[in-house]
C-alpha cells in the first residue's frame, strides 16, 4: 500500500501527541501534556514513521529537528484538527451549553477565570470548556489556524482580520526578594537577575521601561537567573533570592503567602488592558454568546 493511501488511516491519537511534541520541543513535556508516558509518545512517532515509511525527526541526543516529511506531516496533522473541530462545532451550534468551547489567555488570567468556567461546565455537563495558558503571540497564532475561537490578550490586534473588545485590565505589580524590598535602583536589579516565565518579558518590559527610561535598555541586558512555565511556581525562585520577575498584582497578591517575598515600590503604575479577541469573519457560535459578558465581569 503506498504512503498517500496510509496517510487517510492515521490514528488521530498519533497525529495529536506529535503535534504537541513539535509544539513542545521535548517528549517528557509532551508526555506530561498528553498524559502519557515518554516511552509512549516515542512509540507514537515510530507508529507514524512506519505508517508513512519516512523518518520524521533528526534526532541530536535529547533534542531533535523536523525532517521535511516531518513538517510536512505537522502541517497536515493541523489541518485535520482543525477540521475535526470545526464538524464538532457544526454539530452542536444550535445550543449555547453544549460541545466545545475553546479559549485561550495567559497563565495569569486563566487563574481569574478559569474557576468560574469549571463552575459554568459543571452546570453544563455536555458543555467541555478547553482553556490554554499561551502569550500573545502563540493565541494570535492559535486563532488564525482556527485552534481556537476567542482569545484574551494585552495587546490591540492592528490586523483587520481579528476584532478586538476591550473587557478588563491588570495592573502590573514588581516581586523582589524581602532582602531588596527597598531596592529601587536598577544596577541592583540588574545585577540580581529576573526569573522568566511565558509573559515575564512583557509585562517588565513594561515596568521596567516606565519606571527607570534612563537606565533600561531591553530584557536581554539584563540576566535570566531562571524559567518557570507554572503560574503557580513563579514566585518560589523569587522567594528563594534568585531573582526578581513580575505578575499581575491579582494573581501575585493570591502567591505571596510568605515574608520572603515583597512588592517593589513603583513611581510609575503600569496597567495591561486585556482584550477579547476573535476572527472578525468567523461564523457566529451560539456556546460563545455567553462568553463575552461572563469575562468583562471576571476581569474588569
């Protein structure tokens, strides 16, 4: 049987674990995504490269690069997710409360909204609420592909394509250290390093830039001491003196629970405001009409 006609017969199972390692970049963060093992996901990728007949990654000891089947096969595995569910969608449009609802925002707003959409499914049980903590770029991204059909993010969409509805803001708040509680310099700042995590880059661009424009001079002058991609885990480094980062000042004020950690004191507030964003052209779905209402009074 020729590979076009093993192509039609792909386990969608395997198509959707090598979408997320390719998204991913590392086959212990999919297997964790995919609730999977490690040995499990590798098997899904052989599965595949012996139903293709073509070797889908190069492999460089723990790491790896696309073979030109292999971005081939990605783009396709997409396209079929994305027509899957958009059938769904089709499926199940005459009802607000059921079928799948597909959101994606920052870690940070995710912990705002998110109980109240467990809460709203469980009320609902034929309604499957999907969020995806992802930065701007990713839900941009996300949203154009049809991933998913509403985003919340910090930044006005210039592209006419998506439409943009302003439902809330996030004061923007500094973690430091108890030990540099008092610490407004910026050499001290620099010279502690930050703590990274998916949205660490934007939101001290912003303080950084508004509270010291005679010093700073962009994220990549000054160290990166760590990485956390957990919301929940982003102050323990910071806790632990390691560096310092930023959150919105909701999510940080529910995390500081010890006297390791303080506020740094800013002259200049910085406020995100957050937008709901979706495809200006894509068909209107009745499970989304109680969206809209239901984030502008969970953020504003």
């Amino acid at each position: 049987m020729g590979s076009s006609q093993w192509v039609m017969m792909l386990n969608p199972s395997w198509l959707n674990t090598y979408i997320t390692l390719v998204e991913t970049g590392h086959f212990t963060e999919t297997a964790k995504k995919c609730f999977m093992t490690q040995p499990g996901v590798t098997q899904h990728v052989h599965k595949l490269e012996a139903a293709l007949g073509y070797a889908l990654l190069n492999r460089h000891g723990k790491q790896f690069e696309l073979t030109l089947e292999g971005e081939k096969l990605y783009r396709y595995a997409l396209t079929q997710r994305q027509s899957h569910q958009q059938f769904l969608d089709s499926l199940n449009d005459s009802d607000p409360y059921a079928g799948v609802c597909q959101i994606a925002c920052s870690g940070a707003v995710a912990m705002q909204i998110y109980p109240t959409l467990i809460a709203k499914q469980t009320a609902h049980p034929e309604l499957q609420i999907r969020v995806e903590a992802a930065p701007n770029r990713r839900i941009f991204a996300m949203l154009q592909s049809n991933e998913i059909a509403f985003g919340i993010v910090t930044q006005q969409p210039n592209d006419s394509a998506f439409t943009a509805i302003e439902v809330g803001e996030q004061p923007l708040t500094l973690f430091v250290p108890s030990r540099h509680a008092s610490t407004a310099d910026f050499e001290a700042l620099a010279l502690l390093g930050y703590i990274a995590h998916p949205d660490a880059d934007h939101y001290l661009d912003r303080i950084l830039g508004a509270n010291f424009p005679d010093h700073y001079r962009g994220m990549t002058r000054i160290p990166q001491r760590g990485y956390v991609n957990q919301i929940n885990q982003i102050l323990l480094p910071v806790a632990a003196g390691l560096g310092f980062t930023a959150l919105p000042a909701k999510v940080g004020e529910s995390m500081q629970a010890r006297g390791d950690i303080a506020r740094l004191p800013l002259k200049v507030p910085s406020i995100d405001p957050l937008y709901l964003v979706y495809k200006t052209h894509r068909q209107s779905i009745q499970r989304y009409l109680w969206l809209e209402p239901l984030v502008k009074d969970l953020l504003r």
